[in-house]
C-alpha cells in the first residue's frame, strides 16, 4: 500500500494517525534522498570507469594502428594486402567508437549527474529546511500551550485574555506552517517521479545512442568483416599448401643437402676455420669465417663471423687464389686441412680447416683440386607425356568427373588411396589398356582416386604445363596491376605457351570452370581451385624456399584463369599488349616504398625497358599497361607490377658495350633481385645448372677484356640524354613530374634500384627508369 494523503483538515486535528503519515512521507523522502546519493555516486563512478575503458581502447586502438606485418619474398598478393591494413581498418573502428563513448560520457555528467544534484539540492534540501521548522513550531506550541494551561485561575482577567490571545496566535502559526509543510510534502512525493526519472531516461536515451552508433558502426563494417574473413580464408588455404611445401623441401634437403645447393655465382661457399699466427710463445688461433670462392676468377673472399654475437667481427678479406694443397695429419694436429697462396702473398700460405673430410673434399675440388665438382643435380624421368594417350587420360578423368561426382564437397582436395591411384595411372597410360578402362560407369574407381590419379599425371609430366621457360612470367602479372592487366598479361603468355601444352590447359581450366560453378555443393570455390591446382600446373626448376614463397602468386594465375577462360583461351590477345621478355622475369621497376602501406599510387601505364643499352633505332617500345595496386576484393591478387622488356635478342656487343669488371659480378648479381639471377641465364640460353658455366657465360658477356681497365658501358649511360615515353606525377619531393617528350640532362643510375636520375628545366631528382627512353 502506497503512502496514505495528508488531509489538510488533519492539520488542525493534528491526530497521532495524522502525525504517522508525516513520519511515512518523511522516511519516504529519506530513502529517495539516499537512493539519489548512492545514485550519483554510481554515475561518477560510471563516468571514470567509462572514461579509464576509454583510455585504454583508444591504447589498444594506436597500438593496432602503428603494427604492421612483414611479408617474406618480394611482393604481397591482395588478400595479404587487406588483412595487413586490417589492423589499421580496426583501430579506425575502435577510435570512432570512441568518439561515441566520449559523447556519452559528458551526456551522463549533463543529463544524469547535474540536474539530480539539482533536485536534491534544491528539492529535498527545502523540505529538510520546512520539517526543520515544522519541529520547532510543533515543540513551541504544544510547550506554550502547557504552559498557558498551568496558569492559575486566580490571575487577574486581563493577564489570562492576554494568555488566550498568545496562544490563539501562536496556533495559528502553527496551523499555517503546518498547512505549508504538508503541502511541500505531498508536491515532493509527486514531484520526485518526473525530477528523478527524467534524468535517468536522458542517460539512457545517451546510453542507447551509443549503442545504436555501435550498431551503425558495425553494420558499416561488416562488408568489411566478410570481406576479411574471406582474405584470412584464402591466406590460410595457401599456407597449408606453402607449408606443405616448405616442409617437404626441407625433409629433402634434411635427407641428402648435397642435391639441394642453390646454384649461384660461387662456384664454392661456406663456413671455414683460418688459422691465425700469434707471435712466439702464443701459438696460434683458429678463427670461424664464411668463405666464398669463384672459379672462373679465382677470387676468393672471407668474413670473419662469430655466431655468439650473431655478425660480423671484422672487415671481409679478398684475394686472388694462386694454388691449393692438402694438409696431411702428419704435417698438423688438426684434421680436415687444407692451403691456400694468394697471388699478393707469395710463399705464406694460410692455413684453412674444414668441418669434415666430406667437406674438405668438395672444397679441395672446387679449388682446382684433383677430382671434378660433382654437381648432384638430380634429373627424373617420368613416362608421362603430352601425348594421344595424355590427352585421352586427361578427357577420360574429366568426362568422369563431371558425370559421377560435379557436386561431390572437396572435389580434388579430398585424395585418394595412393596404391589404387597408382594402379589407374598405370592401367591409363597403358595404350593397351587405356581405352579399355571405364570410368564413367564402373564402380571400382571412386572419383578421389580419378581425380587424384589425374592431378598425379599432370604432376608427372617431364615439366610442368605452364613451363619452366614462362614460369616467372606468369608469376610477374600475379604480383603486380590491375585486376584487368593481369588478366590481359596471362593472356597474352598464354597464346605463348607450346600449342600442345595450351590445348590441355584449355580442356582442364573448362573444366575447372564448370568445378567452380557448382561451388554452392562441392565447396570447391574458385580460390580453393587455385591452391590445389597452383603447384601441380606451375612449378619452377630450382626448389628454393623464395619459391615456394612464391606458390600463393601461382595459385592467383590457375584463378586467373578459371575466371577467364573464356577470353583467355577462345580469344586472341590484345596485340598492342607489350610482350613480356623471355627472361624468367621482368627488369625492376619503380620500386614500392613503405609509403606505398598508406596510399596507393596513381594509376600509371608500363613502359617497355630493354636490358640492351643501345639498341638499333628501328627497335620500338610497346604499348602501355596499367601499374597500379588495386583494391578489389577478387581473388586476383598483389601488389607493384613490374614491367617487360622488349623480346628482341641482343646482338653481340663490341667492347663499347661491356658493363662492369669482372671483379664485381659477385655485388652486381647479388643486388639483383632473387628471381633476376636465373632469368638472365635463360635470357642468353645458357644452361641454369650448370653455375660454372653460367658464369664463364656471364664473364664473357657481360665484362670488358681486364686488359683494358675500363668500364665504357656504364660510361655510355652515365651522363645521357633521356626522353619520357610516359606522364609521371610526382609522389614525392624528391620525385620529378613530367609529360611525354620531356628531355632529362645528365642521366645517371640512382642507388634506388628501379630510379635513375637526371635534371629537368634545372631541377634534379629522381625518374621512375621505366617510363623513359635513353636518347
């Protein structure tokens, strides 16, 4: 039962029940004015704490904003790209959601905290100020009244009338504050269910505003969650694949390391003990070097390294070998040693130990020793072949395929038994037999072992059906423009690929096609496509761990493909496209910078640079292509682009048009980018694996005859007139901008690879070196 009403009639009665509904009102008041109190103190503490969770979000936000992930190998793909500026994307979200809360925060203190400090202050504080008097009166009437009742009454007439008249007033008075006191009283009771209430519904109001901004916010971001989740799927589906390869890499490596040694410009290289001659009574010392050495200049070059401080512990020593013996264990008390003369140090040999007499061995050889260098490259024969019976294999698994198992979920992902496998390929293979396997109607071939049985053909292949020869090719488009410059570059490669090999990649990617299509039931997306047949159409001739890197841009080109089959394979390609070199790869181009993490570049076409330094006039430049980093969510993914060469061979070049000395192939090629090596192999036609060779090649080729002592090629570029075949806006101060036709003086090689630079209308800086054509 609520509070009963204080009658104003009841005032002048002033009855004990009149005076219990007093008190009732009274406690009443009281226990609103500690609910306010404990209130307010609930809202300030909500205000700190919202505002401590502020503080710490807006941490959390900046410290997501300045990470940023680092990507191995020399270009990242689009998915790679959003899920690194994620971070960024979700520090964005957390800071306007912050914003919110920082609203929300003073609306509290406005509409909660100020206005029932009010009420209580000015409301409940006037009504403690009223009961205060009320008590006061209600003590000094009845106290008078007892008083006047105590009189004698043998007092004189006048003295007791002038009694009577002290008290009438004085219950009067009474009465009229009592009649005031109860009508504040019940105007509070009524008064507190809008004073008090209407606060609360603005903090609420602001509570709900908030969250409604979240709500906002959120939806505004979901687009972008399902568009990362799909980003952080497809990252994951080729690290599965790259870390299958990475391991089974290394297990190889781990089984036999001597098959595995990456060919390079060192015909010899590795960790070796030098002993170093301390004056009498000392001895002597074995210090840990890295060593280097070159056959075809007997250049040998060694860097002190001290594996517990992680570097190197001295300047790197160069010399020119002269000769090498072998130290036998009756000579020293180490095994495993050998001496070397340098050319500059006749009769003082110094004194080399190995890690094992293996090792010794392969150095003692590498260093005109006895025996020859025995480069373990191992080569596999496969009886697989672009031939009538592959074709017939391939449009057998296919046909089947389609007919029993289209929907089947994880269609070419899920494997078959690796001996029934093996029996169906051999029984497919057999010309005797071929025709006679039924794959469509029998019921002893399950589809995986179909499936797994073609992609095992496809793998067996004596080279992969995209190539060795166009491998880095089709890998540069992957890495590099616009969704529709991707498409058009495999377009073009492809229609470059042998005609054999062209017509089975047109009946697979079909049929792949037809596989995405009913993703809905099988779950075999287009993506998901990519990362199982990247490996097995695309492989490159040397097993490096930058190759494998290198398996999420050839899982992009099957997409590529797939997406496009129509054009790529029933059309023929743009004939203004310029055509990629027949070089692995592309020269560099203008290089990304870190500033390209926090905006794109403008879109700007290709030019086409040649290797040559000076071509005949009637070679001409191709068309343009686009460069640009997009931000499409497809699957066609990566970033900078790099730019081809011209396809024309270069002639043979007198000594006007040698690069550099001989001396300084081994920093020439090292600041080459890693894929660039092997292309230049590739480019001249010399056999990749056989190094020594490679390199007489490249020492012939590319370096002047030591008798002259110069360098006259970089002389023929250094100080060189230059005309830009393409506009240029600058992203960068340091930058030039230009249009077509613009003349740079005085062009030279910048140390930014990819740049050169030169001076236009007298200002000098930096020329992106494939937009340019030297003069």
């Amino acid at each position: 039962m609520g509070l009963q009403p204080l009658e104003f009639s009841d005032c002048y009665l002033d009855s004990p029940w009149f005076r219990e509904r007093v008190r009732a009102h009274e406690a009443e008041l009281e226990k609103t004015n500690k609910f306010i109190k404990e209130l307010l103190k609930d809202g300030k503490n909500l205000i700190a704490a919202t505002k401590n969770l502020s503080a710490a979000q807006r941490k959390f936000a900046h410290s997501l904003r300045d990470f940023k992930f680092e990507f191995i190998g020399d270009a990242e793909t689009d998915d790679e790209r959003y899920i690194d500026a994620s971070l960024h994307e979700f520090s964005n979200f957390l800071k306007n959601l912050e914003e919110q809360r920082e609203i929300l925060a003073l609306s509290v203190t406005e509409t909660l905290i100020k206005p029932l400090e009010r009420f209580r202050k000015e409301q409940l504080g006037a009504v403690k100020e009223e009961k205060k008097k009320f008590d006061k009166e209600t003590e000094k009437n009845y106290s008078l009244l007892e008083k006047h009742l105590n009189l004698s009454a043998k007092k004189k007439e006048l003295q007791l009338q002038e009694a009577d008249n002290q008290v009438e007033q004085n219950r009067k008075h009474f009465y009229e504050l009592s009649l005031e006191y109860v009508c504040k009283l019940q105007e509070i009771q009524e008064r507190k269910k809008f004073e008090c209430v209407e606060p609360v519904l603005s903090f609420f109001q602001g509570l709900f505003t908030f969250y409604h901004q979240g709500y906002e916010l959120a939806k505004d971001f979901n687009h972008y969650k399902m568009a990362l989740q799909i980003n952080l799927q497809n990252t994951r589906n080729r690290f599965e694949g790259t870390r299958s390869e990475v391991e089974e890499l290394m297990n190889k490596i781990r089984r036999n390391p001597q098959e595995h040694k990456r060919a390079n410009h060192f015909t010899m290289e590795g960790y070796l003990y030098v002993q170093e001659k301390r004056p009498a009574p000392f001895g002597s010392s074995w210090v840990k070097h890295y060593c280097m050495y070159r056959k075809e200049t007997k250049k040998f070059s060694m860097i002190p390294f001290e594996h517990r401080s992680g570097g190197k512990v001295g300047d790197a020593e160069l010399f020119v070998l002269t000769y090498c013996t072998k130290r036998n264990t009756d000579t020293i008390d180490r095994r495993f040693c050998f001496d070397l003369e340098a050319s500059d140090r006749p009769g003082v040999p110094v004194t080399m130990q190995a890690f094992s007499e293996e090792d010794r061995k392969l150095w003692m050889e590498a260093l005109d020793g006895k025996e020859a260098v025995s480069m373990n490259f191992r080569i596999f024969f496969y009886s697989a072949q672009l031939d009538k019976i592959g074709f017939t294999i391939i449009k057998k698994c296919i046909s089947a395929v389609e007919t029993r198992g289209i929907n089947d979920q994880g269609l070419y992902r899920v494997v078959g038994v690796s001996s029934k496998v093996q029996r169906l390929l051999s029984l497919l293979m057999d010309s005797k037999t071929c025709n006679e396997v039924d794959l469509e109607n029998s019921v002893d071939w399950e589809v995986k072992t179909i499936t797994s049985a073609m992609k095992q053909y496809l793998r067996s292949l004596p080279e992969p059906l995209m190539t060795y020869e166009l491998h880095g090719e089709f890998i540069v488009p992957a890495k590099s423009g616009s969704p529709e410059s991707r498409v058009n570059a495999v377009h073009f490669l492809v229609h470059k690929l042998p005609e054999k090999n062209k017509e089975m990649l047109d009946i697979l990617v079909k049929h792949l096609a037809n596989v995405s299509k009913h993703a809905k039931r099988n779950l075999m997306t287009v993506a998901n496509l990519g990362v199982v047949f990247g490996p097995t159409l695309m492989r490159p001739q040397e097993e490096t761990v930058a190759a494998i890197m290198d398996l999420k841009f050839q899982n992009i080109v099957v997409e590529i493909l797939i997406e496009n089959h129509e054009k790529i394979f029933k059309t023929l390609p743009d004939a203004t496209f310029p055509e990629p070199i027949s070089m692995s790869v592309s020269p560099p181009n203008a290089p990304p910078r870190q500033s390209r993490r926090q905006g794109q570049r403008i879109k700007r076409p290709l030019a086409v640079y040649n290797l040559c330094l000076e071509l005949d006039d009637g070679d001409s430049h191709s068309s343009p292509r686009e460069d640009t980093p997009t931000g499409s969510m497809d699957s066609l993914s990566s970033q900078s682009p790099t730019p081809a060469f011209s396809s024309s061979p270069p002639g043979l070049l007198d000594e006007n048009h040698l690069i550099m000395d001989s001396g300084d192939l081994a920093g020439w090629t090292t600041n080459l980018p890693a894929q660039s090596r092997p292309s230049m192999v590739s480019w001249m036609n010399i056999p990749s694996a056989n190094p020594a060779a490679t390199n007489a090649a490249l020492s012939t080729f590319f370096f002047p005859n030591p008798a002259t002592g110069t360098d006259k090629a970089v002389e023929s570029v250094a100080h060189r007139k230059a005309r830009a075949v393409y506009p240029c806006e600058a992203e960068h101060s340091s930058e030039l901008s230009f249009q077509i036709g613009a003349i740079f003086e005085d062009v030279q090689f910048s140390r930014e690879p990819g740049w050169l630079e030169g001076t236009l209308n007298g200002k000098r800086g930096l020329i992106p070196q494939n937009y340019v054509q030297f003069l």
